[in-house]
C-alpha cells in the first residue's frame, strides 16, 4: 500500500522568514538552494521561487555554498 503524500501550507511568513536567510547550497543547473529547518526553497539567479520541498537531508548534489 503508498503511503500517502502529505501537503504542507506554508504562510507568507513563513516564506519570507526563508527567504531572508542565505543561499548555502547550490544544484548543478545554477539554482540556489535554501536548506533550513527541512525545508528547501529552490531559486533562480534573480531569487525567483522554482520550487519549495520538504526533505530530511540535503540532496546528494548539492554543493555547499553559494555558487
């Protein structure tokens, strides 16, 4: 049986609070990466949100510091 995906709200707050904190990890495609608290916030060069996940670790290709 999958175990069922579960979503998670995030506040305006929230996602400023993050955003205030600096990028340390960078992906290979040139993203920025924001790795606090078991939340990544991925951006462009222009601090543009691609993408907001939970995840317990950092991704395996990530490398640290701000490219």
């Amino acid at each position: 049986k999958q175990r069922e995906e579960e979503k998670t709200a995030y506040s305006l707050d929230d996602i400023v609070a993050q955003m205030q904190k600096p990028i340390n990890y960078t992906q290979s495609d040139g993203r920025l990466v924001r790795f606090y608290e078991q939340r990544a916030f991925i951006t462009d060069k222009n601090d543009v949100i691609i993408t907001i996940v939970d995840r317990d670790t950092p991704k395996a290709d990530w490398k640290e510091g701000e490219g």
